[in-house]
C-alpha cells in the first residue's frame, strides 16, 4: 500500500525498503505519512464511524502509532465516546484518524484521506449488524457481525 514516495526533512528516513505511505485532508492543511505495513485494513458499518463520517461506512487502516507522522499542521481532536479521539483538520473539517485507548499502540487511518486511496486492499466488514439496510458493497470479503475478535465471519459477499 504505498501512495507518494517522500519524507519530511523533520524526521529519520524508513529503514530501507519500507515504502512511505502519504496522505492529507482535503484543504491539504494537515498532511501525515507512516512508514510501516498496516496491521489490518477494514470496511466498518458501526453508527459511529457512520456518523463521524456523514457516510454509509468507514474503510479504516491500522498503523503503528510510532510510525505515523504528521507532516504540516497538526490536526484537531475530538473525544467521541470513552476512550476514543477522533482528529480532523481544524481548517476544513476532514475526518482523519481514530484512537482507542485499549489500542495504546495504533492509530486507525481512513483510506479515503490516503494520497491514493486506491492503494488501499480492504480485508473484511465489520459491525455489519449495523449495515444500513440501503449500502451494500459488492465484493467476496468476509463480513463479521461485529469484529474479527467476536467469532467466525456470518458470511462472504453481499446480503442475498
């Protein structure tokens, strides 16, 4: 998953061999890059990411926290349920990142601010017991009722 090539002269390069992946909001006011494979990269249907989105899911990167970097201005946050901050660029408004403090060591990216964004190989759904009954995605990815963690998956591809 690599977008733009490229590094801030304000941080160490990746070890070699590691691609740098480079994204930004829309005014381009707050750009980021990280420079390590995701851990996971997910479609969630949850209210939540609904909502903080203002769209019908959320496609969510896990990164290592250590190697995300913000590469201008730094984004504002917003605490949007206990032990969850959000970040958006105060300027525009663009959604950017999600943290949980269980998750001390990630921080989950939205594909959508990547630079290419079609980089971005989703691996599963999740929280589709909050899928709204009008969006379906038409792909094979295995679809889980709420996380990976909670079981097996309910099914592979659309509702039929």
């Amino acid at each position: 998953m690599c977008a733009r090539r490229g590094r801030s002269s304000s941080w160490p390069a990746p070890e070699k061999g590691i691609d740098v992946t480079t994204g930004h909001c829309l005014c381009g006011a707050v750009t980021f890059s990280y420079d390590a494979e995701p851990k996971w990269t997910l479609n969630c249907h949850c209210e939540s990411c609904r909502r903080a989105l203002s769209a019908p899911m959320a496609t969510w990167i896990s990164v290592p926290r250590s190697a995300l970097r913000f590469t201008a201005a730094m984004p504002d946050y917003y605490a949007s349920s206990t032990g969850v901050r959000r970040s958006f660029c105060g300027k525009c408004g663009s959604p950017l990142t999600y943290e949980h403090e269980q998750l001390p060591d990630e921080v989950h990216v939205l594909a959508g601010a990547l630079s290419d964004p079609a980089a971005a190989r989703p691996q599963a759904h999740i929280f589709v017991a909050e899928q709204l009954p009008w969006f379906e995605v038409a792909d094979d990815l295995p679809r889980y009722e709420e996380t990976r963690a909670d079981g097996p998956a309910i099914r592979r591809g659309p509702r039929k």
